[in-house]
C-alpha cells in the first residue's frame, strides 16, 4: 500500500498544531493507522507530538523508493533530529 506522504504530513502537522490532550490522543490514532503500534503505545513512547512528526519524516525516508545508500545518507543528514526517536524506538526492541 502506497503511501501519500504530503497528505499524510499535511494532515499531521495540522493535528500538531491543536495541540492539548485531545490532539495527543488523535495524533496517537493517526500514526498507529500506518504502524503496528498501538495508539496507547504511540501516546507511550512518543509523548510530545514534535516527536511523532519526528517519526512520520524518518518513516518517510524509510518507505522512499530511494536505494539503501540514498536512505542511510539522509537518515544520517538529518541524525540529530532523529536521534531521539532512534533512541526511544530501539528501546522498545531491546
């Protein structure tokens, strides 16, 4: 399944910028729509929504049709703002 990733992140960022409890709990239902999280477990693990749109743009790279070397390069282009959610999610894993 494909994915539109301007719909995707327009729709996100506009979830972002409601903020409050209420905008967490969607934000939470929207990226578990496209992982296999749960919406608690999105909520979990990514309490501030910076952080979830963090992991929205490092899933984008991933999901790209770029080849392995063009991923890696522009994982590592944009590390430090990835390093958390890196952090957080091979937490979850180990």
């Amino acid at each position: 399944m494909a994915i539109d990733w301007e719909s995707f992140e327009s729709d996100l960022d506009e979830r972002i910028d409601s903020a409050g409890e209420r905008t967490d709990a969607r934000l939470a239902e929207k990226m578990s729509s496209i992982t296999r999280m749960t919406d608690e477990e999105i909520q979990e693990l990514l309490p501030d929504p910076a952080d979830a749109k963090k992991l929205t743009d490092l899933m984008k790279i991933v999901k790209s049709a770029d080849d392995r070397n063009t991923k890696v390069n522009m994982i590592v282009a944009n590390a430090e703002d990835f390093g958390g959610v890196l952090v957080t999610l091979l937490e979850k894993f180990t």
